[in-house]
C-alpha cells in the first residue's frame, strides 16, 4: 500500500485518473461530496476504483456528521456531535447516559453506512474541545475534556462494532486557535503544560482505551513544543505520540494542499516533510497537479505498512443492512433525536 491518499473529481473516474490509480505510490483515495450522486453511483465508483488500482487501496471519506457530511441523500442525517450532549442536557435526569447511547448508536450508523458501499474509513470522531475555533465549533463534542472522552470513546465502540477503525483528529488539539487552517496558520500561544492538561489528556485518555487506530495531526504550531506545525513535527509525532504515547497507530497527514501547509515549502517538500516527521500517509487533496508532483518526485518503493490494517474489505450491502436489527435500533434512536430538536 502505497503513502499517498488523492482525491477524485467526480462522479466518474477519467482516463487520466483512472492511469494515476495504478502507480504505486498510491494508497489511498478521500472521496468528496462532489463524488457522490446517488447510491448506485458511488457504488459503481468505488468498485471501478478497486479495479483499476494497481494496490489494496484505502478509501475514506470525512463523514463526522452535521456540516461536515460528504454523502447526504439516501443517508442517514448524523448530527453534529456538538448537539449530542446540548440536546440531552436539557432533560435533567439520565442526561450523560441518554447522549452516551446516541454517540454510540450514531458512530455504528455512520460507520455500517459507509461500509456497506465498500468504504473503508471515515476520518473521524474530531476529539479537538470546543473553544474559540470556528472550523471547529459544534464538531467537537464538548468544551470540556472529560465529556470528550466519555462520548467519544462511546461513538468510537459504535464505529468498531460496525467494523471500521477510527481516526482521532486533529492531534494535539485544534480547538483553542481561532484560525481555520485551511485558510491561514494558526498559533497556539498557551504554555505546554496547559495544551497537555487539556487537549493532550484527551488524545491520551482515548489512546489508553485502546481505541484509536489512526491520528490525524493538526496545522497548528505549538512554539511552546515545536515550531514546526504539529504534522511536520518529529516532535510531536515521533518523540511524544510515538514514544510518550507508545502510539503504533497509522498516522495520516492533513490534507497537504491547506494553507495552514504552505509555509512548509512546494507540495513535494510538503509530503517529503511530512513523511519524515512520522506521517505513515499523506494527503493531497484537490490539487490533481500537485498529486502528480509528489508523484514524480518520490521514490516509487515507499509504503505504508501500518494503513493496511485499516483496510477491512469484508461487508453487507445498504439493503441488507438496512434489514438489521441494529440499524432500526440506531435509526430509531437517531429519529427520536431528530424529533426533540
């Protein structure tokens, strides 16, 4: 499986992309909302992508719920998981318990949904706090740490039980910045001890769970820690997840084409950045020149060991699914929560 993850441009794959699937670098494809017509559509895509590929390839999607939701219709509307505890918390008995369930409930369906179509991930749950960060905002599940952890390691045992893995972002915590890294570069000024105290006990505590099989790191520069943004960081990633954490998860790259990227050089010292930081895969999304740079420009025998074990293969049509006792569970209590907004 190959170190870099591209991205599509529609609801078909052209000549072109279809000669790009086949080389070897290529391990990995994040389909968008603008690959997504209809059920049969995505479908057909994602089976002529496996067949065209050279490699097992992983196929993931952004698929958190609420505004960030690449596939809408015929899918279930997860909500943000912002409401998850906003909602529960308003009935004053049960309230922890009652959003514990949701999250749960709510990480299967999204995960036995995208599943049923043959893909692999979607990069989820975000574990940022909900602070000043407006990128973030209801994404998050709380402002406060330990309800991050509560629900989501509940949503994570609901992906897992679906069979897919999940992937925490944005490490160490993107909530306490108020620029959006797709768009600018964002500093977080606190002192180490205040981003370990809060952002970083919630990567670790779910970690210790033995939940997390993938971390998504940040564009964020921590000066207290490094001055290098937390994705181009050896320190980050390979003195403090890797050693500090005793993380042997897969590390993916943001997407390199952000801006919160771009003081990091060209795309091709972007991913060779990356890479040498600790990245397992990297993530160049919509810049189809720029795939093709990095491309070029790395040696073709670069792998990423670690991803293909995120790669499941095995699972049952949407029809089938939909016949399960655990998706009318879960569509039931995602209707109930629907009704009380």
């Amino acid at each position: 499986m190959g170190p870099l993850m591209i991205d599509v441009s529609g609801y078909e794959l052209t000549p072109e992309e279809i000669e790009i699937l086949d080389h070897p670098l290529v391990g990995g494809l994040i389909l968008f909302s603008r690959n997504y017509h209809d059920q049969k559509q995505l479908r057909d895509l994602v089976k002529h992508i496996r067949a065209v590929a050279r490699h097992s390839l992983l196929v993931a999607v952004d698929h958190e719920g609420g505004r960030v939701q690449r596939f809408r219709q015929g899918f279930s509307a997860i909500p943000a998981m912002g409401a998850l505890f906003d909602q529960t918390r308003r009935e004053q008995a049960q309230a922890v318990l009652k959003s514990e369930q949701c999250a749960a409930h709510f990480g299967w369906l999204m995960a036995a949904e995208l599943l049923a179509f043959d893909i692999d991930i979607s990069f989820a749950p975000v574990l940022d706090v909900r602070g000043i960060s407006e990128v973030i905002g209801d994404r998050s599940f709380h402002h406060q740490a330990e309800h991050v952890i509560r629900l989501a390691s509940h949503f994570i045992r609901g992906m897992n039980k679906a069979g897919m893995q999940a992937t925490g972002k944005h490490f160490p915590g993107h909530g306490s910045v108020k620029e959006d890294s797709h768009v600018a570069m964002p500093v977080d000024r606190r002192e180490r001890s205040e981003i370990f105290a809060l952002d970083m006990h919630i990567f670790k505590a779910i970690h210790q769970l033995g939940l997390l099989a993938a971390v998504m790191p940040a564009h964020v520069i921590y000066p207290a820690v490094d001055e290098l943004p937390a994705g181009f960081s050896t320190i980050w990633i390979q003195q403090i997840l890797r050693k500090e954490l005793a993380f042997d998860g897969v590390v993916f790259s943001d997407d390199l084409s952000m801006q919160g990227a771009v003081q990091m050089g060209s795309i091709v010292d972007r991913a060779r950045l990356a890479q040498a930081a600790g990245c397992d895969m990297v993530l160049v999304c919509n810049n189809p020149k720029g795939a093709s740079q990095v491309i070029d420009a790395l040696p073709s025998t670069l792998s990423a060991t670690r991803a293909k074990q995120l790669r499941k293969g095995a699972h049952v049509d949407f029809v089938t699914l939909q016949k399960s006792p655990d998706y009318r569970l879960a569509k039931r209590a995602l209707d109930e929560f629907h009704a009380h907004q």
